[in-house]
C-alpha cells in the first residue's frame, strides 16, 4: 500500500475507532480518502454507526471508561500489526 491509501481491514478499524473521536487528523484523511471510492467500506460505517447508535439507545449497554480504554489499546495493536 501507498502512503495515503489503506486496505478495507485498516478501513474498519479506523470506521470504529472514528466513532470514538479516537482518529488522528492524518488517519482521519486517510480513512475519508478510502471511504470515497470503496462502496463497500461506505456501507460498512453506514452500518456500524447505526448499530451503535441503536446499542446507545438502548440505554442499558453502557462500557466503562477502563473497559474502552482498553478496546482503545487492542485497536491499536492490532493497527500496528
């Protein structure tokens, strides 16, 4: 891969971890850049929000800041890899 373009796997971690407000502005490009000509990448974080949006509506799936703390810590590992 180039410096800017991302694989559909880099894509749907960095799709998560954008809904965290967790992305750097760097990756935050990177992920738009990807997003805009991969359709199925599109429908994945079209997905992924309203599915979190609905968990968050619930009102009783909640996480606590250590347990996404370390979701963080895995994301990034496995972005590392």
């Amino acid at each position: 891969m180039s410096k800017f373009f991302i694989s559909c796997d880099e894509a749907s971690i960095l799709s998560t971890r954008d809904q965290y407000n967790d992305l750097s502005p760097k990756e935050k490009f990177r992920h738009k850049l990807h997003n805009g000509h991969c359709i199925g990448c599109r429908s994945f974080n079209k997905k992924s929000r309203l599915f979190s949006r609905t968990l968050n509506g619930l009102g009783w799936v909640k996480l606590s800041n250590p347990q996404k703390n370390s979701i963080k810590e895995k994301l990034k590992a496995a972005m590392k890899k």
